[in-house]
C-alpha cells in the first residue's frame, strides 16, 4: 500500500513535467531543469517495467490514478493523452516528443533533447530512426506554430498600416485573403531557399501559381502576396527571385486575345493600383487595358428616362464593365504614388485631345470612322470631368 501511495504522488510530478514541455512554461527551464524533467521519465520507465507482470497491483494502480487524476489532463492540457499505467510506460517518449514541437523551447536545450534519443536502449538504427521521425512529424507542428505566429504579426502589421491611412476595417474575407497571401509568401521563400536550378524552380511555383488561381479569391490572394511585406521587403534578395517568375506569370494572365476577361481585371480597383504602383510593367498593362476599355464604350440613350449613359458595347451587361468602375478604377490611380497621378493626368490630357490614336500601343490597323472619333473623345473628356467634379 506504501508503494501504491508512492507512486500515486509521483504521478502528479509527471503530469506537471509534461505540461510544462507542452507549454510557453518551457521557457523558464534550463539545462538542469530539463535534465530533471528528463530523470523522472526514467524513473517511470523503471517503474512500469517492474510493475508489468503484476496484473492485480497494476488495476489497483489504474483505479486510483482515475479517481485521483480524474480531469487532470485538461487541467494540464495533455491533450489526448490518458492518465493510465500505460503513460508510465511511454513517459520518456511523451517528455521528447512534446519538447520537438514547442516553439518556446530554446536551441541550446532543442540540442540536448536531441542527446536524449541516443539514451533510448535499442540499437542505434533503431535510435536514429526513431529521432528522424519524431524530428519531422513534430518538427512540422512546430514550424505550423512558428508559421502561425508570423501570420498573425504580419496581418497585425498590415491592420495598422491601413489604420493609419484610414481604411475600412478588413472583412472576414479579406483576413482569409491577407492570410493566404502570408502563405503563399512562405511557400515561395522556402521553394527558393532550396535552390533549386531556375527551370524546376520556375515551373514549381508557377504550377502553385495556376493551382491556386483555379480557386475561389485565388487571383486575389496572388495580388495581395505581390503586395505584402515580404514581397517589396528591401534589402531580401529571396522575394525578388519568385517576384521575377510570378510578375511575368500574372502578365500573361491579363494580356493576349482574351485579357478583357481576365480575373486579374476583376480585381478590387485599389488592389490594381497598389499593383501598378508597385510595378512598372503591371501599369502599362493595365493602362493599355483602360485605353481599351474606353475605346469601346458607347453612349446609350434611354427613351423611358430620357437620359444617356455609357455601356460596354461588346459587353454591356458585364458589371466588370459598367461606367462606375471605369471611373473607379482612374480614381484609385489618382489616389496612388506621385508618378502615377502625374502619369494619368498626362494620359487623360492626351485622350481627351487625340482619342487612343495618340498611343501606337492601343491602335488599331484599321481607321475609326468620324462618329468613332467624336464618340472616343467624349468619353475621355467626360471620365477627366467625372474626376475633376469628385476631387472638387
């Protein structure tokens, strides 16, 4: 009986060890708290050892362990893990494992846990294999941790930024959106930190790239890895390894035969100017695609309201094309960095004095017809008016 009370009391110790290894409490050991920690898992191997042939002393155990430790497991946030002889057992194994994947464990004491393994009485293989597996296995909810932690500074990081500017507070969408930029930001940094020759690398993160875009905000997520802080980060020549591969890659997707219907066009109207303000090559992509726009947008006129109004002639139930966005979509320019006001203005300027013909980029090889012209002219002229009304 004196034996079984012993026992019972030691228990709880354990139970205290391997919380602590679970929790940011790990922090407060050093080496010689860990080597205690450690020494009481082996006392409990030896104890389970000497005990296993004893069936009547181990249900006794048993029972008394449940009737005293009854909720301790929450208490002590193990988990899964049941408070039974059987723990006594895989003490030492629980204790190791627990440390692998707590973020707050130190290097110095990460080192000597890695000793530990080599303590394990089967053969050396059986050792090394053992360590490797728990290694990854553990070592990736760790790094899940870790990866979760920087997620939620940067996102703190890109709340306050846009606080500042007096943003509108993100919607649940755009957290999801921010967070699987934050992502994809690691998963390119580590593909590129792997150096691997330019062709793999290239074509691994550009089949990312079109996997997540078959998704749904996976466009957007892609916009907004291209703006995070990561990405325009000075100084980091790792971001402009992947940035040089997706930049040309988002090119592609919104240029050619069928770029109108693009899904980077349909992106929010500020997330396009952040990009053009950011990128040089994406703003003369996109401007070339507002020449365009323009240049097929007909004046309607309804009979009913006896009012007129601009819609996309090849497309005019599109909301993608509505006039509102048009104008939209000039006014997050203007709201952009120096260059790209001084640039727009000096684009509307032109367009309202020589219709897209002044640019070769947007013509065309066949003459518009005098209406065309009149009616190219006046759309301009009115978006820089509709401009100059709201700044008023």
């Amino acid at each position: 009986m004196e034996q079984l009370v012993k026992i019972l009391h030691n228990v709880g110790n354990l139970m205290e060890i391997i919380h602590t290894a679970r929790t940011q409490n790990v922090s407060t050991w050093d080496s010689e708290a860990l080597q205690r920690a450690h020494d009481w898992t082996k006392y409990f191997e030896q104890v389970y050892k000497k005990l296993y042939q004893k069936p009547v002393f181990v249900s006794k155990l048993n029972k008394h362990m449940k009737l005293q430790y009854q909720g301790v497991n929450t208490k002590y946030s193990l988990g899964n893990l049941e408070v039974n002889f059987e723990l006594l057992g895989q003490a030492r194994k629980i204790l190791l494992q627990s440390l692998l994947q707590n973020p707050y464990l130190s290097k110095a004491l990460y080192g000597q846990v890695i000793q530990f393994y080599q303590q394990f009485t089967p053969t050396e293989d059986e050792q090394a294999n053992q360590l490797v597996q728990d290694t990854v296995k553990y070592g990736q909810n760790k790094s899940a941790v870790l990866l979760l932690s920087n997620i939620k500074d940067e996102l703190s990081q890109s709340l306050s930024l846009q606080s500042q500017h007096s943003a509108p507070s993100l919607s649940s969408k755009e957290v999801y959106v921010h967070t699987e930029a934050v992502l994809l930001c690691q998963y390119l940094r580590r593909l590129v930190e792997r150096d691997l020759p330019n062709p793999k690398m290239q074509k691994a993160i550009e089949e990312k790239l079109d996997e997540i875009c078959k998704a749904s905000q996976g466009t957007e997520v892609i916009a907004y890895m291209m703006l995070s802080q990561d990405a325009v980060m000075a100084n980091d020549t790792t971001p402009e390894q992947y940035r040089s591969i997706v930049l040309p890659w988002l090119l592609q997707k919104c240029t050619g035969n069928q770029s109108s219907n693009s899904p980077v066009w349909k992106l929010p109207c500020h997330v396009l100017s952040q990009l053009s303000g950011s990128y040089f090559t994406f703003f003369k992509a996109y401007i070339a695609y507002l020449v365009q726009w323009g240049s097929v947008m007909s004046l309607q006129h309804d009979e009913a309201t006896k009012t007129q109004f601009w819609r996309h002639s090849q497309d005019p139930e599109n909301p993608t094309f509505s006039w509102g966005r048009f104008v939209q979509s000039f006014k997050s320019l203007m709201e952009g960095p120096q260059f790209l006001i001084e640039t727009v203005r000096k684009l509307l300027h032109n367009l309202c004095h020589h219709g897209n013909q002044f640019d070769s980029d947007t013509n065309t090889d066949s003459e518009p017809s005098e209406g065309e012209s009149r009616n190219n002219l006046k759309v301009w002229t009115e978006l820089q008016q509709t401009i100059q009304q709201a700044d008023s």
